[in-house]
C-alpha cells in the first residue's frame, strides 16, 4: 500500500494480515470518510466498530465477520486514524469464520510501540468516535518516522487432511512423464518428425527436437539432453510404442538380489557339510579297517606278517609310455584339438588348412592302429577359425566342431557333408559336447559363460540356455562340457560344466527338470575331463604365485540331495603355464589310473598313477609343447596315447610291467 504523506493533514497507515488471502483482509474506518464499499450497500450504524476511548482502553479490539467481508460489505482494509496525542497504540486483528476449524490463542499479547515525547499531551481524544477518521502515519509526532508493524495474532491449524497419491492431478503427471518429449515438453508422435527415439544411454526424445539439438552442438560435445552422455547422430533408434510407461521395480530388484545371494551361502554352506560328511564317512571306513585288521593280528599273532597289515599290500602295476609314430600334420603351426571316433578307429586332428584356394582350418582323419591317412579325403574344410574343440556323438557318426566363430557346423563322419550349421547367439563359441543319454541333444558353451542346448534334428530351435554362474557375476568362457551317463548316484544322467572361475554340475530329474549345483573347488581352471568307465574327474587348476599346476582327480559324489567332488588324488604339474594345455586319465582298471600333462616349465610330458600317489611315474622330453591329448582303445588289449602339438602329432603305446 503506497503510503501519502501530506503537511496538513496526517497520513494514515493501513493494518493488513498477509498469511490470508486478499479477500479474507477488511478495512473499517472511523470518521466522516467511509470506504466506497459500505456505501455501496448502504449499511445500516451497527456494522460500524463501536466507540472506544483510546486513552481509557489504549488497546482497541475490532471483531469482524469473515463472512461480511467475503459479500462486499466490508472493505478489506481496516484504516485507524486521528490517533497523533496517544503515547503508545496496539493494534489486534481477528478474522473470525463460521467454520470452525480454527482456534485462536487466548495469550496472545499486542506489541506496544516504542515511546515517544508526546507532543499535546493535555490533548484528549473526546471526539475518537466523531465521522472524522483516525489515522496513524509514520509522520506522526509520537511515531518519528517508525513503521508500525503489529504482531498476527498466533492461530492452532487444523492439518488439513493428506493428498491421496492416486489423486487425478498426480495420475495425470504421472502419465504425461513417459509421453512428452523433455526438450519441447510436447508429447512426441508414433510416425513424423517428432516420433519417439531413444539413445544408446535409453532416454527418449521427439526425433525432430534430439536432432536440433546434436546439430546445435559442436560434433566434439555432442550428447544425450538428459544425462549428458556422449551421443552421435547415428545413435538414435527408433522406438515402436504406443505409450511409455515404467514401473519402479528397483526395491523388488534389490529383494531380489539379496534372495539369491541367502541362495548362494545357502548352497556353500550345504556343499561344506557334504564335504566334511564324507570326510567323517570315509574316517570311519579307515577306523574299522584298521580295526579288523588289528582283532586279526591279535588272534594270529606272530604269523600275521608285516605286509598284511600293511594298507597297499596288494601288487601294484607300472605303466610305461612308448614312442609309436611321430607325424607331422602340417609345417604351418595350428593344430590344437584332439577326438577318437571307437566305432569307426578314426582320430580326428584340428589342422590349418592346407589348399590355398579354401583358406582357414580343417579336421584331418587317422586311421587306427596303422595311423595313416583314412580313405577318401584326406581333411575336411570345418572353419575360418581355429577349432577349439571336437565333439563326437553317441552313435560315432557325426561330430561337431567349435570354433572361435558365432555357430557351430555338425558333419558326418562317413560322409564328410556337413549336417547342419547352428548359430546360437552372438558370442563365440568355445566348447561343444553330444549328451549319452539323449544322443541328439548338443551342448554349446559360449565365451560369455552360457550353455546353450540344441536338438540336431530342430537346429533352428533353442531348448534351454544355462547362464552358469550368472547370478555370482562370473561371466568367464566355458572351457569344457562333459556329459555324465546315468548311475546308481545320478539316475537320470547330467552334464558338467568347466568354466574359467567355477566348475558346475547340472542333474536331470525324472521330470525332465535340471538342478544347477556348484561344486566344491575354487581357482583358475584350464582342463576338464571325465571318465565314465571310473567315474573319475580330472581337473587341471592353473598355477599361482605360491602353487604350481594342481591335477585333481575326484570322484562326483551325491549326499543329502548336495553334490559335491570327492578328492580322491592330487598331483603337482608345472610351475609356469602361458597356454591352456589339455591333460588326459586313461582308465586301467578299477584301482588304477594313469594321469598325463605337458609340464611347460621342464619342457616334459609327465605321467602319474594312482598306486604310486604323487610320485612322477614317466617324464618325456618335448621339443614343442603339446596343446591336446587323446587316449585311445585300439583293441581290448591294447591302449594308446596321442599327444598333439602344434604341427606334430605324437602316438605312445602305453605297455603294462
């Protein structure tokens, strides 16, 4: 309110209350002059305030009808004048409504002004309730130029009751979020210049708005309007919807995540007490063992010899290695996977191709025992890449080959045509196995760490995808597949997975469902193999800082519904290993195996055996490192070993002393 100030005639100051609305303020004045309002509906002397004497009651109360003030009657000011003798003025004012829902402190106190030299202090106010006003202006004597700022009298508020969240004007904005473009705050169109796009970040815009914008920047700044990622014109995509919308699920992410983590320590804590379990068994084995034999050498006394007592007394065998052939498959280095076909007594050898018009790598065919070129093709064109893995089905007609491509070609080995071609994703492909039980079914392991399950007959049909180790973020490649034939342990047969960080063992269950269990052993795998004559696992750990090259063999074993690996032996291989080298079991019989590796740091190709423990039982020079062994039974009564290297393939006949 501006404020007059005028040399005759004081000037007045209006009181106001400004937490209310404008409508909710009133003014009355005291005087001659009335507001235009009251004299527009004509009131009649009681609405006017009533007479006080100032200096009698120096604190004037003014009590008005919010509801007058809201028809018009009263002005929405209330105008106090002629008070330019009195020391000290309070001023309150109380709005007063019908509803109720607001009470009024009782011990609210007015504000005195500050004292003044009163100028005409002998002056009365006789005539305060006359027609002509009072009025307080900061040019008033008693006030010297002060603001006169009274106190709002204090109210209790009722809360007023909560916005629902699902009101109309929040589903409104809530809707309209995913449907307006956030640079014009247009809603963006499904064709046209201004349909919906996105970036690689996932924010969407009108295409006609995210284009000025990237062509408005310079191309070195160019990004997303949101986040402010970097961006080019060849990021935005199309986005075929109708409308947009997303439901936050963050909390029902993290519920999730937290489940499979009590998962994981739930499946730890089971495989530890199956372990210890079988620790505890085997114990107690030994326990009674020794037992018997101590009751027997009670009650034969002296004629129980030494070597009875002794745990190996039984005769143990020796196993030597013997050079047979050593073949040069080709003078360009690219050999790397082995395969034996038994039906067919073919050995299957990766090599680089060697006719220059089909560049790229090939399967070349042994004949066994003689270890000559088969007849017909002497190898067959398999892939631009170098092959990682053979695979060989139960029927030892067809196999497949998995190379460091996005798909995988399943050929015939008597026919040497391809079958089918499988592209399961887009990672490449690092292993491949035909399963025992369902000889059509084909296990694909992927860079990523995913095994994919195909029926070769429906080769265009994806069955199952495994994300192995998915939920505890390992992500490594899968080094190996091995299909487990069914058992008295596992009725229904499985599969084992080798990856670089975990090794797992997938069960199949009567209803044809598959149980992931991740098995009790840790560290940075290279090989795996297994033996379905023993039931033995071979794994190959690489070497660390402190450790060198550990071969474990163990046995898969099933307690309280948890499977876990028994660790039968353990042997140490070499301390340095720069190349994922392949080591191999040959089963002998029910009590021996012969475990053989590439040791890189001796430049050795050693052998272990069961019945010796961790003594070395064979060590071979090389002069090249070999990448791939095969066992292979040639006959009932004869065995062999290939060993493979990068141009050369080595046959051992393997001799029992």
């Amino acid at each position: 309110m501006d404020e007059q100030e005028e040399p005759d005639d004081p000037a007045s100051v209006s009181v106001r209350d400004d937490s209310l609305p404008l409508e909710q303020n009133v003014t009355v004045e005291e005087g001659t002059s009335r507001d235009s309002s009251l004299e527009m509906f004509e009131q009649p002397a009681p609405l006017r305030p009533p007479i006080v004497n100032v200096l009698d009651e120096p604190v004037v109360h003014m009590e008005i009808e919010l509801a007058r003030i809201q028809q018009g009657m009263l002005s929405p000011v209330i105008v106090i004048s002629n008070i330019n003798n009195v020391p000290e003025v309070q001023a309150t004012v109380e709005i007063s409504t019908e509803q109720g829902n607001e009470e009024e402190d009782d011990d609210t106190e007015p504000i005195p002004l500050e004292p003044e030299p009163a100028v005409g202090s002998d002056r009365q106010l006789s005539n305060l309730a006359a027609e002509q006003p009072i009025e307080l202006s900061d040019g008033s004597p008693n006030r010297s130029g002060q603001m006169f700022t009274p106190r709002r009298k204090k109210r209790k508020r009722v809360p007023s009751p909560k916005k629902l969240l699902d009101s109309p004007v929040q589903s409104k904005e809530d809707d309209e979020e995913g449907l307006l473009c956030p640079i014009c705050f247009d809603a963006w169109t499904l064709t046209g210049d201004h349909r919906v796009v996105s970036l690689k970040c996932g924010h969407l815009f009108g295409m006609s708005c995210i284009k000025r914008w990237m062509q408005n920047n310079p191309a070195a700044t160019r990004g997303c309007a949101t986040c402010k990622a970097r961006a080019t014109m060849r990021d935005i995509r199309f986005i075929y919807a109708r409308a947009i919308k997303a439901l936050d699920n963050t909390r029902e992410e993290e519920l999730v995540q937290e489940l499979n983590r009590e998962k994981l320590k739930v499946m730890d804590l089971n495989t530890k007490l199956t372990v210890v379990n079988m620790k505890v068994v085997e114990q107690s084995e030994k326990i009674d063992a020794l037992e018997r034999k101590l009751l027997a050498f009670g009650q034969g006394g002296a004629e129980f010899s030494k070597s009875q007592f002794d745990l190996g007394a039984e005769h143990r065998h020796s196993y030597k290695l013997f050079l047979e052939k050593n073949i040069e498959i080709t003078r360009e280095p690219g050999c790397r996977a082995l395969a034996y076909s038994a039906k067919h007594q073919l050995l299957l050898i990766s090599q680089k191709s060697t006719q220059p018009l089909f560049p790229g790598y090939s399967i070349r065919m042994l004949q066994v025992p003689g270890f000559v070129a088969s007849a017909g093709a002497a190898s067959m064109l398999v892939s631009s890449r170098s092959v990682r893995d053979i695979a060989i089905d139960t029927s030892d007609d067809l196999f497949a080959c998995a190379a460091m491509e996005k798909m995988v070609k399943v050929f015939s080995i008597q026919n040497r045509t391809v079958q089918c071609t499988i592209t399961p994703s887009q990672d490449p492909l690092w292993s491949c196995a035909f399963d025992k039980e369902r000889s059509k079914f084909l296990y694909l392991g992927s860079q990523r760490g995913s095994v994919y399950v195909y029926d070769i007959r429906q080769p265009d049909q994806l069955l199952e995808e495994f994300r192995v180790g998915h939920a505890q973020n390992d992500y490594t490649g899968v080094v190996k597949i091995c299909p487990v034939e069914p058992t008295s342990t596992i009725p229904c047969g499985g599969f084992l997975v080798c990856k670089l960080k975990s090794i797992w063992f997938y069960e199949y269950t009567p209803t044809q469902q598959i149980e992931s269990h991740l098995l009790n052993i840790s560290g940075a795998f290279s090989a795996m193999s297994y033996n379905p004559d023993s039931g033995l696992i071979l794994i190959s750990v690489r070497p660390t800082a402190d450790k060198p090259t550990t071969l474990v063999l163990a046995s898969l074993e099933k307690l309280d519904g948890v499977f876990a690996l028994k660790l039968q032996h353990t042997f140490e291989g070499s301390r340095v290993q720069t190349v994922m080298y392949r080591c191999a079991q040959v089963y002998l019989n029910d009590a021996d195996t012969l475990v053989t590796s590439y040791l890189e740091d001796s430049k050795m190709l050693s052998t272990w055996c069961t019945n010796k423990g961790r003594l070395r039982v064979q060590q071979l020079p090389m002069n090249e490192a070999i990448l791939d062994i095969c066992p292979i039974r040639a006959t009932p009564g004869q065995t062999y070993l290939a060993a493979l290297s990068e141009c050369r393939c080595r046959i051992y006949r393997l001799n029992t002393e």
